[in-house]
C-alpha cells in the first residue's frame, strides 16, 4: 500500500514539473512567451515550452499571450493570420527495444537478454515544444469567424488556468 502511495505522489510530482510555467522568455530560442510587432497593427507572438509539454496548454499560452498584447496595444480583439504548432519531430508510433545485461552474486554470473515492444494507446495527448500566431489586431466589435478572438474574454478565460513560476 505504501508503494502505492509513493508511486502516486511521484507520478503527481511529475505531472506538475512537466507543465510548463507561464512566462517571459528570457532571450531568443527560451521558454516562455515572446512578442515581436511586425506592422502597427500585426504581432508575432509565441510560446515556447522547455521541452515537450501538452500541445493544447502551449497553444492556449500562445493566445493568451496574444490577447495581453492586444489589450496592451489599445486593441480590442484579434484575428489569428497564420497558425504553427512545433512538434519538435517527434514520433509517436510503436518502438521496440533491446536490452542485454549481466551480472555475478556469490560466484555465479548470468546474462539476460530482454526484448520490449511499445504501442501508443493514447491518453497521453499531443506533445509540443512550441506554438507561434500570426495575429491582427482590431477595435470595435469583433468579426464574425472561428480564428478572430476577443481580447478580454481570452485574457479572463485563460489567466486563470497560466502556472505562474
């Protein structure tokens, strides 16, 4: 039963250090958000986890950090222009493994050989290492259209669920 509890807690430990914080980055290429305005009118704006974390979470750091710039601009809503999502290569299909290992206790040795397979059963959601926008800024009411956000409804739904460090 210990075992079980200890197992649990690691696993809880785990979960949490492997969601990325909500950030600035703190230079080119690091984790956390970064911004780059391109026109008066038009950011870049990308969220960069440190390593592989949950596709969704980045995604939503990245329009939330969209939403912050267009309020700090004076703006009320956004339209996403282009969307990428940085998988970073990763593969998710089944691997196998080889393992060869040895070993003596009391004057006798032995070698085992072992032989694994793996297959993705889902779960485990898409992975990513970063998520980029290409956003245009607007006032007034916000357009019709499933890629044009408002700005404040973005912020409010989304600050809450951001792990600060």
């Amino acid at each position: 039963m210990r075992l079980l509890i200890l197992a649990a807690f690691a696993a809880a430990l785990a979960a949490c250090a492997s969601t990325p914080f909500y950030a600035p980055a703190t230079g080119p290429g690091r984790p956390g958000y970064s911004d780059l305005q391109i026109e008066r009118d038009r950011y870049r704006v990308t969220y960069r986890a440190d390593g592989a974390a949950d596709a969704q979470l980045i995604e939503n750091y990245a329009l939330l950090r969209a939403g912050q710039v267009t309020l700090s601009a004076g703006y009320d809503w956004f339209i996403v222009d282009r969307r990428t999502l940085d998988r970073g290569g990763s593969y998710s299909g089944p691997r196998a493994s080889i393992g060869v290992g040895g070993g003596s206790f009391g004057g006798r040795g032995g070698v085992g050989l072992g032989v694994g397979l793996g297959f993705p059963l889902g779960g485990g959601g898409e992975r990513a290492l970063a998520s980029t926008l290409d956003i245009r800024l607007g006032r007034g009411p916000k357009p019709a259209g499933p890629d044009a956000y408002d700005a404040r409804q973005v912020v409010h739904a989304l600050s809450a669920a951001a792990r600060a460090p």
